[in-house]
C-alpha cells in the first residue's frame, strides 16, 4: 500500500451563472512515498493547485478517492503542512509568534512550543530574527518563516505551492538548497509545485508532468539530480549538465510543444 494515492481522481467545478463548468482534473492516478520530493509542473490552469489541494483537504474529489495510510482524506490534519507562494503570515505578531501559532490550536505545553519554534527557527537559519516583525523581513526571509512554520507541527507531509515564485533568482536558488536540507534531514514527503522546468528538475525525486485543461499526468520521470547535490555536487555543475540540460529541453518540448518559452 502506498503512503499517498489518488485513484482515479476528477475533479469537476460546477457551472455558475454565465461560468461554463470546469474539469480541472481527470484521471490522476498517482503515487506517494513517505519520503519523496514530488514536484508537480504544468502550464498555468492544468490543475497543479487542485491535486495539491485535495492531499491538504481543502476539498474532495468529484470522482474517486484520494487516500493517506489507505484511508481517504475527509479534511485538514496536522499531519500536513502548506506554504504557500503568497505566505499568509500574521504581520503584526512577530517571527516567532508566528511560527508558535499553529502549535497553540494544538494544546502544546508552552514549554514544548518554544523548543520546537527554535528548532523549527534554526532549520531555516532565523533564530536571529525571532522577534523581528514580518513587515520588517525581506520576501526571502518571509518564506523562510512560512516554511518554519509548516514544519512546527512537525507534519509527515510538506505541501509547498509555488513557494519560491516571488523571489529573486539567487533568493530562490538559496531557498531551493535550504529546502533539500529540510528534507533530507527530516525524511518528510514533500509536494512542490513550480513554474520552473530547472527547479523542478533540480529538487525533485520524482516529477510529474502535466498536460494543459483537462489536467492529467502526462509522464512521471524518476529523478536523481538532488542526491547528487546532497552528496556534495555543485549545484550550477548539476544544472549545467549534459543529462540535465537534454531532461530540460525534454520537458520543454511536452510543456511548450512549439514555442518553448517559460511558462
Ligand atoms: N474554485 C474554483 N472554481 C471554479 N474553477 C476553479 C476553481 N479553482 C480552480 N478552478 C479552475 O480549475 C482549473 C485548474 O486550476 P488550478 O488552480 O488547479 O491550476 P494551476 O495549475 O494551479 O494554475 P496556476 O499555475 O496558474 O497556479 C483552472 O481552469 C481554474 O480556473
Ligand atoms: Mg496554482
């Protein structure tokens, strides 16, 4: 049995008003194992979000099931952890408290909450920062809060959408090796969710690749490039590779079948 499994899986908006309905989803079949790093790609409205929002809960599927342990998910847990690319923190409370705050809801020990927030603080490099306010921390840093924060309730499960889409090239790459350290430290199944083929390709233990409305899985590709990374190659001499830069064009050519561009 496998961790995650979405079986046969449709997802279908219904009409409203003068709106026509929508098939966001249709046919997912798709593994998950505990300690992946799963990146979705797709062009914009193939139903990244909606796969990634079924695993979280946040809704159910129209046709089949999607399950965790064999069991279907009927809503949010805190076995599942989200960021996301707009990072819905409190800004008036600080750092801190804002990491801390999924922990109050679930009866912690004061105790408890505060080593956990330095721990979950330490694991993305802001233990400096804890009473910082948000408004006062760079778009960078503000993910790395999101992040801390998801990791608080030490979920199984990480659900990242598009977390690092605002940010600036080298924020990103630094976020993309801050994140493979999360997950190789914590063994977490993560599911990203990128408009970026070279991020994908570079985080990813296994990448789905989806097809433009109604979103279906294209291709899953088994990937290695992380490891490789982890192991202590570098990670332009990665991304700069023959296997890599052929895997690339690859996915270009099934995203953009004609014109190529980013997404
Ligand atoms: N609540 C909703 N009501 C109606 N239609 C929706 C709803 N949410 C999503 N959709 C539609 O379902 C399709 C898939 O949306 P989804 O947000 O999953 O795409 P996405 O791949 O995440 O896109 P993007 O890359 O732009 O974030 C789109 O056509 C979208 O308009
Ligand atoms: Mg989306």
């Amino acid at each position: 049995m496998s961790f995650i499994a979405y079986e046969d899986v449709s997802v279908v908006f219904p009409a409203t008003g003068k709106k026509e309905a929508v098939t966001a989803l249709e046919d997912i079949h798709l593994q998950l194992e505990p300690t992946e790093l799963v990146v979705v790609i797709g062009r914009s409205g193939c139903g990244k979000t909606t796969l990634l929002n079924l695993l979280a809960g946040f809704m159910s599927p129209s046709k089949g099931r999607v399950l965790m342990d064999g069991l279907p998910i009927v809503g949010p847990g805190v076995e599942r952890g989200a960021v996301f690319q707009k990072n819905a923190l409190m800004p008036w409370f600080n750092v801190r408290k804002n990491v801390e705050l999924g922990l109050i809801f679930q009866k912690i020990s004061a105790e408890a909450r505060k080593a956990r927030v330095e721990e979950c603080l330490a694991w993305v490099g802001l233990e400096e920062f804890a009473n910082h306010r948000v408004y006062e921390l760079s778009g960078g840093m503000q993910q790395r809060v999101g992040i801390a924060r998801a990791l608080a309730g030490d979920p199984r499960i990480l659900l990242m959408d598009e977390p690092l889409g605002a940010l600036d090239a080298l924020t990103r790459e630094t976020l993309q090796e801050l994140v493979l350290d999360i997950w190789n430290k914590s063994h977490k199944l993560i599911l990203l969710i990128t408009h970026s083929i070279e991020e994908a390709l570079f985080m990813g233990t296994k990448l789905v690749v989806m097809t433009p409305r109604p979103g279906r899985i294209h291709k899953v590709y088994p990937l290695d490039f992380c490891q490789k990374f982890i192991a202590g190659d570098d990670a332009r001499a990665i991304k700069s590779s023959p296997e890599f830069i052929a895997l690339r064009e690859e996915i270009m050519g099934v995203i953009h079948p004609k014109e190529g561009g980013a997404l």
